[in-house]
C-alpha cells in the first residue's frame, strides 16, 4: 500500500558503447570526378570496418584504393581515413509535435522506405601515397552524406556522396586535388 503512494520513477536506456557492432564490415565501389592528378571520371574500390558506436555515433576506418593506367601513365593510390559518423541526424528536427520536419523530410526522401532509411553526415581526416613526393604521405580531409538501408540482420545497402580535398603526387608534381566520389556499397 505504501509503494502506491509514492511516485514510480521511470528509468532511461542511456547509449552503451558498442566496440565492432553489427555490420561492421563494409565493401564499397566509388565512381569519382577530380581535379588533379589525372582529371578523368574513374571507378575506386574502398573497404572499412565501424569499430565503435556510441547511440547515433560511430567511428569507422577506411581504406580506399584507386588505380588509373593508360598506354602513357601509371597511377596507383592508397589513402587511408578515419570517419566519424552522425546517423539519423535529422532527427534534430522532431518539431513541431503536430507535423515533425524530420518525418516530413524522411518521407519526401525516402518514401515508403521512410522507416528503415538511416541517413549519416560524417567527416573524413587521414592520409593518402603517394602524396607530397612519390615516396611520401600525403593529407586527405572532407566530409560525406548519404544513407543506410538495414536489409535484414547484419546486411545492408549504403549510398553516399563524398568530398574530399587530398595531396596527391603525379608525374613528379605535387599537388592539392578536389574529388566527388558517389559511393555504393554493402555492410556486413
């Protein structure tokens, strides 16, 4: 009778931090557009692994390799990126409690797929080889956008839209090189 009296106090799950959760591998092929070094539209293989997740927050590893040979020149490319992620950051914008933006924006987006789509911005920061010389790293910096499709347990499709900024030597010059790269890959 005495436990009707007071109060009952309600208790919230708090993010757990979640070391190689599930799908923590990911294969992607990038289709990009750069400035330097050579300026063509090439195809790039990219493999990662997500090694933490805090709540809506992860922290991935890429490795990214780019290869581009013709009858004049050679030009292989490794860079290697750390990638912090934000996913469903646009739920920020439950407001107003009658029509929330983040449900209206979800559906214009993703139409029926609305529920499962898990859309990311994320960072990009690492390095790339050749960089400032033929034997030397290089910086890479960008950002990223683009959205997750959970297919069934431990299986998804994910597409996004990258940009990066890297150093990048080519034919002995050295140079700074802007690329879009279009992403499609699976996370196991």
């Amino acid at each position: 009778m005495f436990t009707l009296a007071l109060p009952q106090t309600a208790a919230g799950q708090e993010a757990a931090l979640d070391i190689l959760p599930i799908r923590p591998f990911n294969f992607d092929i990038s289709f990009n557009q750069r400035t330097f070094a050579p300026q063509a539209r090439v195809i790039a293989a990219q493999v990662g692994i997500t090694a933490l997740r805090y709540g809506p927050l992860e922290m991935r590893t890429v490795y990214q390799y780019y290869s581009h040979h013709t009858p004049t020149f050679v030009t292989d490319q490794h860079s290697l990126f750390l990638n912090p992620r934000w996913n469903n950051f646009i739920d920020v914008l439950d407001f107003p409690r009658t029509r929330p933006i983040n449900r209206i924006i979800r559906h214009v987006l993703f139409g029926p797929l609305e529920e499962r789509a898990v859309p990311y911005v994320g960072t990009l920061i690492g390095g790339t080889l050749p960089g400032r010389s033929d034997a030397s790293p290089g910086y890479l910096y960008g950002g990223q956008v683009g959205v997750r499709f959970p297919v069934a347990r431990g299986f998804s499709v994910d597409m996004g839209l990258q940009y990066t900024r890297f150093e990048i030597d080519f034919k002995g010059k050295s140079d700074l090189s802007q690329q879009w790269l279009f992403t499609i890959g699976v996370r196991l």
